[in-house]
C-alpha cells in the first residue's frame, strides 16, 4: 500500500509551516493565511538534489574552478542596460514587479521585440493574457518579429517541454504566480506554488543558458507577493515604479548578482509604449517655479548614477491643537527630524506650524544626503524667502546641527555642473580628496546654523 503523502499548513504570507491549522501565523502574525498543502514526495525532493547541469553536485577545490567572461545581451533601451549592470546576461534569471497596470508587460514586450530583432530567439510565456490579448498590444506598441514565440500556459511541465522543443535563448514569464506544478495540490500562487516553479524556472536557466524574465505581483504594501524566498533564489530582483497619474515610470534594480545595486532607469509612458528618458535630472527640474519660497534642490544618488531633484516644503500657520505633517517622496521620520533639529538649534518655531513636504516627478528620495536641501526648504518657505535657482544642496545633518561628509561627492557637483548650477553648499569634510571643478563655486559649511546665515544672510 502507497504511502499517504504527509499533509502542512503554510502561511501564505510569510511561508511558515505547520503541522496543523493556526488561526494565526505565529511567525508574521497575520490572520487566515494559514492553507493546507502537501509535502513533495521523495521522487520529487531527489529530482531537487541535482544542481543546474543534472547532475548530484560535487565538493571542487576552488583553484581548480575556472571562470570565463560572458558577453551580455544588450537591449536598445540604455536605461535597461545600465539598470542591468551593462545589458542581459544569459542564463540569469530576474524577477520584476511593480504595481497592476504600472507598464511591467509593455516594458518587456518591448524589450523582446528589441532582442528578437537583435537575432535572438525569444518565448513569452503568459498565464493571465491569450494569445490574442498579447498580439493586439505588439500591434499598437509596434512590435514585430519572426522569432518570436507566444505561448499561453500555465504548466510548468508543458512549458518545460516547449522550451526545449523550441530552444529560445531569452524566455518571459508573465507572471509567477499563475505558474502551477501539477505534483504539487496547492492552488496557483500559493507559498509552495510559486517555490516551485521558480526554482525549475532557475533550473531551465542555468541549464540551458536561457535569461528568463519573470513577473511578479506585489502586495498592497508594494513587496513582490509570495515568499521572501522568492527574491532570495534569483539573480537580478526589479521594481517598476510611478504614479499613474504621471506619465513617468522608474525601473530600480534592489538586487543584482551581475551588477550594482539601487540603480534606476527613467521612462515616460506614451501612446506607442515606453519611452526612455536620457536626462532624469533636466525632467524633474524643468517645471521649477523661479522665484518661489520652499524650494531646494539636492544633488541626490540612485545607485551609481547623481540625479538632481527638487524638494519643496510648505509652512503655515496650524488652525488646529496639533500641527500636521504629510510627506510625498520623502521619509516621514527623516522630515521629522530635521523639523526638530532646526527649532532646536537654529531657533526656528516649528511646533505650531503645518508642514507638507513633496519631491517634485514622483521620484523617492531616502538616503542621507537630502537632509540639507529638506532643511533649506523649510527655512525658506518659513521665512518666505526664495532661494537661488542656481543653487545645489548637498548634505547630512547629524542631531547636533552638524553637517556631515557624503560619498561620492565630486559626481554630485559634475552633475550640477552639467544642468547649469553655479553654487553647491558642501559638508565642509567633503573638500578634500578630489579635483574641485572650475565655473562652479563650492561653498563648505560645518553647521546648520552657518549654512542658513549664507543662504538667507538677512535673516539671521
């Protein structure tokens, strides 16, 4: 008599398993999540034991292990080539998500089309569109080609047998989670699910030296759903950003085997697709309002690349017991602070004052550096003093009012350089080390207290 398979509960949230149904997740805490499925069966779990080449791995002396260069793939799009660290490469295989209708399939339809005019092969597999859904999109986004293969299934063993029936080199998969593995009972999308059916995707992969794309979709917090496992089993981990009710689109990179990490491609959404923007800089700038109070504009970093940016702030008087602060694009805690250490250490009443904050394109902005040009734009929409549409704030300020060094500073100023800006306010540690450029002037400060007396010296 055949052995009953064994039966587990898994949290659909998180992936943690029990051996019986909790009404709570003991591990993320969330309700309801828990569903019944049924472990893998030995024949399967040995199938799982060989590596990428089928074959049982074996311990190698690492000098005896030889490594070759592998030329990437390049796309047309330079923004996807520099979010991929120079261009595709073969037998990876990335996982992009992003929000319902943010463009994730018109991106990579595009990008098919480009590699399949290239020369190359390509199968785009898709479980959530017919066949016919997919080639009236191709039709208005103009994508044509004679390589180019559309599949519609959800099987993954049927989709194993087509690829090695047709042999594409670059495979999408549209998306993950309507992926199923019938030995597996569990419906499409659960925890296991799409465990699975990554990892035989990773296997196709590196076994056949095929990149394959996989579409992931996120939660309402904004993570890929499934498994944090997930993101941890493949090569490259994408986001694709924007506000619907803007045009522009952000490709970022948060994991990337074969390249560097938080790099962004910038793209605007037109009729005919996805259009790359070549100068993010120049496209968040161009609207600035001159002679306006509240503006700052910050030198920020995006992976490798410098992007300049406009913070704006807004103080007005509260009507109510407690004042009010909203933030867009920035970190609420970080605006916090900054609102402390200015009342605190450059005497500026904030406390009965409402404060909004927003950086301008939809662009996000997290990293130390903008600490200043917050601070400035609050001085200057307080006082109701414009600042100098010429001028470039780069910064940190600790909780003592001290302006802290930044990396990679020499980028920054080139970058403002290049859109225009005469004046850049520095960390003043930031000035030695590097080749201060000429027509720009850099201005060092050490305090918060300084930086306000130069930039609004009739206030102070």
């Amino acid at each position: 008599m055949a052995k009953k398979s064994a039966v587990k509960f898994v949290c659909q949230a998180c992936g943690y398993e029990s051996p019986k149904w909790l009404g709570r997740c003991p591990n993320c805490g969330a309700w309801n999540q828990m569903e019944e499925e049924r472990e893998a069966t030995k024949a399967v779990k040995q199938q799982q034991r060989s590596n990428f080449t089928g074959h049982v791995p074996q311990a190698v002396v690492i000098e005896d292990i030889k490594t070759e260069n592998i030329p990437r793939v390049k796309t047309e799009m330079e923004e996807v080539n520099h979010v991929l660290g120079g261009g595709i490469v073969p037998g990876s295989l990335i996982l992009i998500g992003g929000d319902p209708g943010i463009g994730k399939s018109t991106l990579l339809l595009q990008i098919s089309a480009q590699i399949n005019n290239a020369g190359h092969r390509v199968l785009y597999i898709s479980g959530e569109e017919s066949a016919g859904q997919i080639k009236m999109r191709a039709e208005r986004l103009g994508v044509k080609g004679t390589d180019f293969y559309i599949y519609p299934e959800t099987d993954i063993d049927a989709i194993r047998e087509t690829i090695e029936k047709i042999k594409p080199d670059f495979v999408i998969v549209d998306s993950i989670q309507t992926m199923i593995q019938p030995e597996n009972n569990s419906t499409a999308g659960s925890v296991s699910q799409v465990r699975e059916c990554t990892a035989e995707f990773m296997r196709i992969a590196k076994t056949n030296d095929i990149a394959i794309f996989i579409v992931g979709h996120v939660t309402k917090e904004g993570a890929i759903a499934g498994p944090r496992m997930l993101e941890h089993m493949v090569d490259t981990v994408l986001y694709f950003e924007g506000d619907r009710h803007h045009s522009f689109r952000i490709l970022r990179a948060v994991k990337n085997r074969f390249g560097s990490t938080d790099e962004i491609g910038v793209f605007e959404m037109i009729e005919g697709g996805l259009r790359e923007v070549k100068n993010p800089s120049e496209m968040f700038l161009e609207e600035r309002l001159a002679g306006a109070s509240g503006s700052a504009v910050v030198a920020s970093l995006e992976g490798t690349r410098p992007i300049l940016a406009e913070i704006q702030c807004l103080i007005t008087p509260t009507a109510f017991g407690n004042a009010r602060r909203t933030a867009s694009g920035l970190d609420y805690n970080r605006v916090a602070l900054i609102m402390a250490v200015l009342e605190k250490r450059a005497g500026l009443l904030l406390q009965n004052q409402d404060a909004y904050f927003k950086s301008t394109g939809g662009v996000k902005l997290d990293e130390p550096a903008i600490d200043l040009a917050i601070a400035v734009s609050i001085a200057s929409s307080y006082w109701d003093v414009e600042t100098s549409a010429s001028e470039c704030f780069i910064g940190e300020i600790g909780l003592t009012g001290e302006i802290r060094r930044v990396n990679r500073v020499e980028q920054r100023v080139n970058e403002a350089k290049k859109l225009g800006f005469t004046k850049v306010y520095l960390p003043k540690n930031n000035m030695a080390g590097w080749k201060h450029p000429e027509d720009i002037q850099i201005i060092p400060v050490t305090t918060i207290q300084e930086t306000l007396h130069k930039v609004f010296p009739n206030k102070n």
